[in-house]
C-alpha cells in the first residue's frame, strides 16, 4: 500500500466535489488510503457528506487520535501561537498524521486547504498538500505583545506574564521561506 492522506473536513468535502483530483492523487502517489479522525467524521453532518463517505468508505480509515499524538500537537501549537485557532478536529488531524508517520514506513500527507493546519505540518516535517493547491509560503510564529508594558510573550498565554495586562497586540514572526 502506497500513501496515507490524512484529511481535514473542507478537503473531503472538496476532494469528492471533484473527482478529478483522485485520478490525479492516483497517478502522483500510486495506491493510497484516505484516513479520518473520528472528529473528523462528527464533522461530516449533512446528507451529501454522508453520502460521499458512504460511497468511497472503502478507501477510507477512520482512526481516533491518540491522547500521546494530540498533547504534542498542543504542544507544538502553543509553540507556535496557533492552539488557540486549532479545533480539536484540526488537532486530530495532525495527530494521526503524527502517529502514522511513527508507525509505519510509509509516506504520510495531511491534505488541508487551512494554513494553520499546514503551518504545524511544516513543524512537525509531514508533507502536506491541499485538493485547491493553496499551500502555504512562511511558517508563522505568533506572539502576543503587552500593550501596557511592551513584554513579549507566548501566544496562548492569556495575560502578560509581567504586568497581567490582558490588552495586547499580535506580533507574526515569519520563519524561514518554503
């Protein structure tokens, strides 16, 4: 068996609104596996996404993330700034991703139109793709800046660690150039 695409909920929204894409995927990555997290599949609630999963459910896994996988994508994204837009689902994906990669010699890649999800993919080295062609150019790295007494300070801290101001402004660093 080829690769793992592990997807988000747009993506295989998307992917089977244009069945084109597959053939494409087909020819690039020779056999693959499309995989859901189970947060994921809760996010596939209207009649058409559940038809689509139905349909194609046989090249599909669903797979819970591992607690392991997702408290070092949390990690990771406090790192980096992004926790706080990450849902759960989001950090499901990059979970399995993660652990997928761990376990298996096989080729792994997250297929996500969203730039936070593809942000943390270019931390954690997975290869990533989106069924749009949109990818990111930077990763960024956000931090808070205190407005009432200048500290900079962690993204996904609430208050500013020397005054406890809560006012603050968002600084993006950008890391280095894909």
């Amino acid at each position: 068996m080829g690769y793992f695409l592990v997807m988000d909920t747009s993506s295989f929204v998307r992917l089977f609104s244009n069945l084109e894409i597959l053939e494409q995927w087909r020819k690039k990555y020779g056999e693959f596996q499309i995989v859901l997290s189970t947060l994921i599949l809760n996010e596939l609630k209207d009649n058409v996404s559940k038809l689509i999963f139905d349909g194609f459910n046989n090249l599909i896994t669903v797979l819970e993330a591992k607690r392991k996988y997702m408290r070092k994508v949390e990690k990771l994204a406090s790192e980096y700034g992004g926790k706080q837009v990450l849902s759960k689902a989001d950090v499901s994906v990059l979970a399995i991703a993660l652990e997928l990669r761990e376990r298996y010699n096989r080729g792994v890649i997250i297929i996500t139109e969203d730039y936070d999800i593809q942000n943390l993919s270019e931390a954690l080295s997975i290869e990533y793709s989106s069924v749009q062609g949109k990818k990111i150019k930077r990763v960024l790295i956000f931090y808070k800046k205190c407005k009432a007494c200048g500290r900079v300070y962690s993204g996904d801290l609430d208050s500013c660690p020397d005054c406890g101001s809560r006012e603050f402004e968002i600084i993006v660093r950008k890391s280095k150039k894909l």
